[in-house]
C-alpha cells in the first residue's frame, strides 16, 4: 500500500478534489493537506513522514516543503502537478487535469 498526499494552499479545492478522484484506487492510501496555517488540514510532519508520495499543485508549494519538512522528506517522492488555483471543488476540468496527470507516477 502506497501512501498519498495532496497538497494545496487551503486544502479546500484542488487536493480535496484529487483526494477524493483517487481514494478508490486500488493500493494506495490518499490524504490531503494545505500549506497555510489557516488550511482546512494543515500540513504537519506526521503528515509528510506517512507519505510515500506527496504531489503538490504549484511551485510554491514544492518550496514551502523542501524548505519547512526537508528532513521528513528523506525517502518520499515529490512532484509538482502545476495546476494553478483556478478550480472549484470537483470541477470537472480540474478533475480531467488530475486523471492525466497523476496515474502515470501511481
């Protein structure tokens, strides 16, 4: 069993959403979290040592890990998915963006 995270900013809209398109995916476990202290599940390092796999949507949010949970991230594989908060939760076109690009690294 794999384990994976999605992170956002708000962990309202987008890591949500692939949160929930790939929980029923058969050997991987998924979770979500927000870089900002205010996010609905805030990123923490017990959150980012259970990863195996960590997909962030921006730039911005690869550097807020790299920086802030370096040391938790020894073994975990980190990818940047590039997918600019332009979505609602579930919006169909977010939800074909993360099905073209997320399996491929499942």
């Amino acid at each position: 069993m794999k384990n994976v995270l999605f992170v956002c900013s708000q962990n309202k809209l987008r890591s949500p959403t692939a949160e929930q398109v790939f929980s029923s995916w058969p050997g991987i476990e998924t979770s979500s979290a927000g870089t900002n202290n205010d996010a609905e599940n805030p990123l923490s390092h017990e959150l980012v040592e259970w990863a195996d796999i960590i997909f962030v949507m921006e730039r911005t949010h690869r550097a807020k890990l790299q920086s802030k949970y370096r040391a938790a991230m020894k073994n975990t594989r980190l990818i940047c998915l590039d997918i600019p908060d332009d979505y609602q939760f579930m919006d169909p076109r977010l939800v074909e963006l993360l099905s073209a690009k997320v399996p491929r690294y499942l």
